[in-house]
C-alpha cells in the first residue's frame, strides 16, 4: 500500500543569481534593482532552510538551476550591445529559484484516473519567467517520470497566463482522501498586472481531471495585487484544513470563505485583521509567505521570513496567534534574506508535491549527505558577488556555464546539460 506525504520540492538558487529589477509588481524586485546580489550565500541560505524542514522530519526534495544564460531567448530577441539592458537580464534571471511557479500540483486522490497531475506554469506576464516552463517540464518528467503514478502536462496556451501553485490551494482531512482545491485569479486593468487569469485556472482544473464540486476558483482582492501581492501567496496559504489569510485577500471576503465551507466543510480559517496588520506589512514582511506545514506529530507549524521577527506589529500578532488555541502551534523564522530581496520568501522557494517518496526519482529528494555535497559544489563553484553590470560578460557566463554543469555532475543529472 503507497504511503503518500507531503514533499516540499525547493528551487536551489542558481548561479546567476542577479538584482535586474524585472519583475513588475513585486515591490522588493524593482526595489532593489541593481543590488549587488550573493549568489554564494542565496543557494546557501536556501539549502539551509531545507535542511531545517528535514530536521521537522519533512520530506525534502529539490529542483536544479535552469540553464544560464538562455542563448536561445537571446537568439531570438537578437539582443546585442544596442539592445534594451532588461532582455539581456532576463536572459540570466535566476528566478526559476521560485518553485511554487514551477507547476501546479493535483495529488492522485483529487484526480479523475488517480494520478498525480502537474502542468508547469506558461508564467508568460513576464518575459524572464516566461522563457522557463519548457526546461521546467523537462526536470518535472524526469522527476515524476513514472507514468503509473503521474501525468506531467504541457503548459496552458499563452492566451492565459498561468503562475502556478502560487495561485492554487489544497485543502484535506488526510493525504490519502480526496482533497478540495482552490484557485485563485486576478482581474487585468490594474496599476499592477494580474498574472493568474481565470481561464488558466479553469483550464488547469480540466486537465487534471478535477470534480467540479471539489474545484473552488476565488478573485484576488484588486487592493491586494496593487499593494503588491503579485500572487495570491503572499496574502494566504492553506494545508490540511487550515487557510492563513490577510483580511484583504480576497475581492468577495466572505463570499470567498463560503465557497470553499461549501465544497470543505471543515475549514478553519486563521485571519490577520487589518488593523493588526496592514496590507503593506504583511507583504513587506512576506507573513504569508510562509510555509504552513503538519509536524510529524500533528502539529502545525508556520516557516516565516526572519523579516517576521523585525516588525514589531506582526510578531506581535504572531505571538498573539500562539498564545491563543488555533490551530498553529508553532513559528519558526528561516533566514532567506538574498531571496527575500528579489521578492520570494519561504513559500515561493518550494513546489508541494503530495505523492509516495518512492514513486519520485531518487536523485531529487534530498537527504543529510546530499545537502552537504550540494553545500560543497555551491561554495566552491557559485559566484560570491554579481552586480548587475557584469550581466553578459563573458567570464561571468564561463563561471555560471560551469557552476551549473559541476551540480548536475555531482547529482547525476547529466541528462539536464
């Protein structure tokens, strides 16, 4: 009998990792654009806080770097020295980091032939995140390559733009009984743009084979995106039958609790009132960011930002949370700083994939000594320092070309050259 559990699948921050500003609505991209960035210290950071999710007794798992520069997207954007700066810097965006836009996930109980579904995200709002999903895909069918147990799905076409599990919620009882998922889309016209459509959504919950009854699609609040929540996970997150949410996330708050009660009857909702927390501190400090997770030992606990403990209004609400009965009992803060600044926290760094361990390709999940042997790789090969001027030069792309190709020989993962 398989054994399904929660697999927390982490981007490992490539070495081109750079501060070009690209990402239109992501308040802490665009402001910290032309930074120099420490790729060095981002894998690092990141490796870390998986390491500390397997200390939980957490399944871990991983995803590589995309190749570095994308010669192709160069080719044919026949960027030269005239050309716009921000084409040559997407061309280097290490932003594949970001795994919960990797793919949106429907576990096997959810879907109509019980298997698991994954459709990459199309991501086609921006052009640097956009050039991803095929190389994406590429890693999904090999990770999930065996097709007893998964489908793995082209993209949605790029009519609708499709961000993945940044944009989708679960919630269950057990892993092992059929789930309710929920979707949630933006509305275009904004100052920022809305980057789910409903129709990508839609067309996601078709694919995977989902009941209609236990499909839940919800509008992002249009405050929100304006903000800056770029995705519906920097203002909410759910696992098991909890969802964490700011009282601003939804367009129709109540009406968004009542669809799902519908479909879940066993919701229990944990809201950040406003006037405890505004909108602009929540994803200043990415509280929602955050990676809400069931312990070993049924508790839950919630992986915040240490940008959590440096605003005094929302560790206090958290300190408030923990002293009362909900049902988060623990916070446990993660330093992703050189994350953070390009506008991911926790929850953006990992893909949740509900599925039996053994079912996945062994060299992507992680354990004590592979941690350490990625931690070797990275500190000797990965770049200390980038600034953003050197994006382009030749001896930058040689250090990432071989940083890159010296990873996927220490995994074995050749075949992803």
């Amino acid at each position: 009998m398989s054994t399904l559990v929660e697999i927390n699948f982490d981007g490992i921050v490539g070495p081109s990792h750079n501060y070009a500003g690209l990402s239109l609505g992501n308040l802490a991209a665009t402001s910290h654009a032309g930074d120099t960035s420490y790729p060095r210290a981002a894998a690092l950071q990141g490796i870390a806080k998986m390491r500390s999710n397997m200390a939980l007794g957490l399944a871990q798992g991983f995803l590589l770097p995309l190749p570095r520069p994308n010669h192709v997207l160069l080719d044919r954007l026949a960027v030269d020295e005239n050309a716009d700066r921000a084409l040559l810097a997407a061309a280097w965006s290490a932003s594949s980091m970001w795994t919960a836009n990797a793919a949106t996930v429907s576990p096997a109980p959810d879907t109509a032939d019980g298997r698991c579904h994954l459709t990459p995200a199309n991501l086609v709002t921006m052009l640097h995140r956009g050039q991803e999903w095929r190389d994406t895909q590429a890693q999904l069918k090999i990770a999930f390559g065996d097709d007893r147990h998964f489908a793995v799905h082209e993209a949605v076409p790029d009519s609708f733009g499709d961000e993945g599990a940044a944009n989708h919620m679960r919630f269950c009882t057990s892993h092992e009984e059929p789930g309710v998922e929920v979707f949630v889309y933006g509305r275009p016209g904004g100052r920022f743009p809305a980057r789910q459509h409903e129709q990508a959504s839609r067309a996601v919950a078709r694919l995977h084979g989902l009941a209609p009854d236990r499909s839940v699609f919800i509008e992002q609040n249009p405050v929100a995106i304006e903000a800056g929540a770029f995705h519906n996970d920097v203002v909410s997150v759910a696992n098991g039958r909890v969802l964490f949410t700011h009282e601003q996330a939804f367009a129709e708050r109540e009406t968004a609790y009542d669809a799902i009660r519908a479909a879940f009857p066993q919701l229990e909702v944990v809201e950040v009132p406003a006037d405890a927390v505004s909108l602009e501190e929540a994803i200043a400090t990415y509280l929602f960011n955050a990676q809400l997770l069931t312990l070993p030992s049924g508790e839950m606990a919630l992986v915040v930002p240490t940008e959590c403990q440096e605003s005094a209004a929302v560790w206090s609400w958290l300190e408030h949370m923990l002293a009362g009965n909900g049902p988060i009992r623990q916070v446990i803060p993660v330093d992703v700083k050189q994350s953070m600044a390009n506008g991911g926290g926790p929850a953006c760094l990992r893909l949740r994939v509900v599925a039996d361990p053994a079912t996945v390709d062994r060299r992507f999940l992680l354990d004590d000594a592979k941690a350490t042997l990625i931690e070797k790789v990275v500190a000797e090969h990965w770049p200390e320092t980038i600034a953003t001027a050197q994006l382009g030069s030749p001896e930058l792309e040689a250090r990432v070309v071989s940083a890159r190709r010296a990873l996927l020989d220490a995994l074995d993962l050749q075949e992803l050259g």
